[in-house]
C-alpha cells in the first residue's frame, strides 16, 4: 500500500467534488428527458450513485487517514493530511449531495 497511498489519497480528496459535479452534470440535463419517458426512478439512481461515489472515497480517506496516524515520515504525513482533508470534503459533499437531491425527489420536478 506504500506506492499507492498517495494516488489513493488524492482520490479520497478529489473524489467527493468529482462525484459532486458529475451529479449536477448528469441530473439537471435528465430532467427534460425524465419528465417527458416518466422514468423518475433514474433521480433515484444519480442520486444513489453519486452519494455512494462520494461515501466510498470518503471511505478511502478515513481508512488512510488511521493506517497514516502512526507512521511519521513527510510523505506518509501529506498522504494522512489529504486523507483527512478527503474525509472532510466527503462529509461534506455527501451532505450537498443529500440536500441537492431533495427536491427532486420532494416535488415534481416537472412543474
């Protein structure tokens, strides 16, 4: 795991906004298409796909972020501190990932 920690700790911090901006990319251009087959269940799974995107690079972090914490060399130290910046930004990204996909599952979004 030595020679992939750093690429997994990038994943672990660029993996939530990517998951994010591939979320809004892929759900706002559905809407007219969606609205227009009926096939709302395809909200449901962009929605499910990106949160689960997002909690499984977060994942990521938190896991590197423990096996990280006793070791004491500089680039174990920046692959813990991605690692902990990644397990941030995935809190956070899922939050924004949760609270943007309520309203298309709240109210129609075809009004």
């Amino acid at each position: 795991m030595e020679a992939t920690r750093p690429t997994l700790s990038l994943l672990a911090f660029l993996g939530p906004p990517i998951a994010w901006a591939i979320h809004v990319m892929v759900v706002y251009p559905l809407v007219p298409w969606i609205c227009s087959t009926g096939h709302f269940w395809l909200f449901w799974l962009a929605h499910l796909a990106a949160i689960g995107a997002a909690a499984a690079a977060t994942l990521v972090g938190w896991r590197i972020h423990h096996h990280t914490a006793r070791d004491g060399d500089a680039a174990t130290g920046r692959a813990h501190f991605l690692a902990r910046l990644g397990v941030w930004a995935g809190i956070f990204f899922v939050f924004a990932i949760a609270l943007e996909s309520l309203p298309t599952l709240l109210l129609d979004p075809c009004r």
